[in-house]
C-alpha cells in the first residue's frame, strides 16, 4: 500500500514568468526561492524548498506536473515498483533535474486519463530560514482540481492504483479525495469535464482574516474575484478563489474537515446543487476554472518525433 506525506508541489507552464511571479508573491503571499534566468522559477508557502514552481511556456498556459512527496524512501521503491506492475512505464528523472529540484530520489509516469505528469518523492531539502511573509499566513499548498473527460475511469484509477481515499462526491461532478493517510479532505479532487483541464489549485490560510484580506487586496489590484468568500458543503472549508495573470484559478482556503487514518466516515454522496458547493449561496463567475491546459508529455514526444 502506498503512504503518503502530502501533496508536495505543482508545476505551471505560464506566458510571462516574471509578471507571474509577481502576482504569486505580492498578490498570493508566496516567498521566491529560486529566480534564476533560463530557469524555473521556485516558490514556497511553508519550509519546503518548493510548493509552486513556473515554467516559462509557448504553450497554452496550465498544468505542467503534480508533486506528491512519500512517507519515506521505502515508500518511492514500492510505489515506482507498483505503478511498474500497472504498466505506467515510471521513470527516474536525472541527476541533474534532481539537483535543480532540490529533492531526494524522484521518478515520474503520465496519467492515462488526464495526460498529466505525476511526480513522486520523498524529501525536498529545506531552506536555513523560515518561511517569512507578512503578506499571507499559510500552513501548506492545500490540493490540486482537474477536469477529466473519462471521469469515472479516472476516479477508480486513483483509488485503486494510486491509493487515494474517497471523502465526498457531488452527484458526477466531482469527486474529492486524500493521499491516505494524509488527514485533510481533500489533497486532489476528480471533475468531470469535456477535456483535460486544470480546474485549480488552492493554498491553505491560517485564518478567515487571511480571506478577508486577502480578498482586499485583490479588489484594490484589479485582480479578478470568480467565486467568494463562501463555505464549501463537503470540506468545511472557507474559501476565496481568483485569476491569476493567465487566468488560471487559485484559491485560498482554511478549516478543511480532517479524517483519522483509522475508522474514518464514510464518503457522503452529495446531491448535485450550487449549496453542495458553497452553503452561503454564492454563484461563481464562469470565468473559474475556465482555463488552464494539462501538459502532456507523451503527446508532445509524439509529436517532436514525426
């Protein structure tokens, strides 16, 4: 069985790095690592090296890849053995990839339903200062959210081939799930959806004022606000969502229900209704989750050899 730590990081590809880097430190409240030319730019919301990395891209902006990090190195050869013997062909990325990660052995596969690059590893090495930012107070990158066409294949995938537990779904719209045994309701959630789409990624606040600033702030910068402030049905959570310079969502949230690895609830079936979203009542923009392309690799290998 594989264990997991959390989810670790998410990769975006994104039109301008620098304008996006920007808007993930003075608008979001992230620290920059790493900003280094002709390289990936390397952002945190906790001690790690990284929770969010940018891609410059020629490509439609989106997701590039999703970090998970494993309880121990055990874990990385069980699962790399695991995800072998369900022919997703795993691979380990180079010495030199590895470095720039700043990460502990790594290997990666593509998702069959999504096309999306899956990441698996350890430890990322820490920083000797504490993560400082007087922007934001963040306990951790919360989870990621992707439109997949082939939905309920993919929600079995991930339950049954990368251990994932089931919290909640809202009638076949969207299933919300936990790296076990990571408590937090959700780390990844399954959307159903006409094509392979990022739907968002979300950060966890420490507090509603963390919101409610937040929010402010956005206001004041012409940031676009698509769906809150409100409170989700299945999580618990208190949440604000908003475009980024690419129009890719990112939200804040805080007060995600917790579940104990042992005797957990059982996963609700939630009635398809806009108050199974947000018990306040509140309708989002279209705008949200409306953008954000899924890279993928083997599609584009493809390509590059004919």
């Amino acid at each position: 069985m594989i264990r997991y730590r959390k989810l670790g990081y998410v990769a975006l590809n994104v039109s301008d790095i620098e304008k996006s880097k920007d808007f993930y430190t003075k608008m979001v409240g992230l620290e920059c690592v790493s900003a280094k030319e002709s390289e990936p730019v390397f952002l945190r919301c906790t001690s790690d090296h990284h929770n969010l990395i940018l891609y410059q891209t020629d490509r439609e902006p989106g997701l590039k890849r999703i970090g998970f990090e494993l309880e121990s190195e055990e874990q990385v050869e069980i699962a790399f053995k695991h995800f072998q013997e369900h022919d997703l062909d795993p691979y380990y990325i180079d010495e030199e990839e590895q470095s720039l990660l700043k990460q502990t052995k790594t290997f990666r596969f593509t998702e069959p339903y999504s096309g999306a690059t899956l990441e698996f590893y350890n430890y990322q090495y820490h920083l000797p200062h504490e993560f400082k930012n007087e922007i934001t107070k963040f306990e951790t990158l919360s989870h990621v959210v992707m439109k997949i066409p082939e939905y309920e294949k993919a929600v079995k995938f991930y339950k049954e081939v990368v251990n994932f537990k089931v919290s909640d779904m809202v009638g076949n719209g969207i299933t919300f799930m936990r790296c076990f045994p990571n408590p937090y309701h959700h780390s990844f959630a399954v959307a159903n959806g006409t094509k392979p789409q990022l739907h968002h990624i979300a950060f966890k606040v420490v507090d509603i004022n963390d919101i409610g600033i937040g929010r402010t702030r956005m206001e004041k910068n012409d940031v676009p606000i698509v769906h809150g402030p409100g409170r989700h049905l299945p999580s618990g959570s208190i949440f604000l969502y908003f475009l980024d310079p690419d129009n890719l969502t990112v939200e804040f949230t805080m007060g995600m229900e917790a579940f104990p690895e042992d005797g957990p609830r059982k996963p609700r079936y939630l009635q398809p209704h806009i108050e199974s979203i947000d018990i306040w009542g509140t309708v989002p923009d279209p705008r949200k989750a409306a953008f954000g392309s899924v890279e993928n690799l083997k599609e584009i290998n493809s390509l590059v050899n004919n």
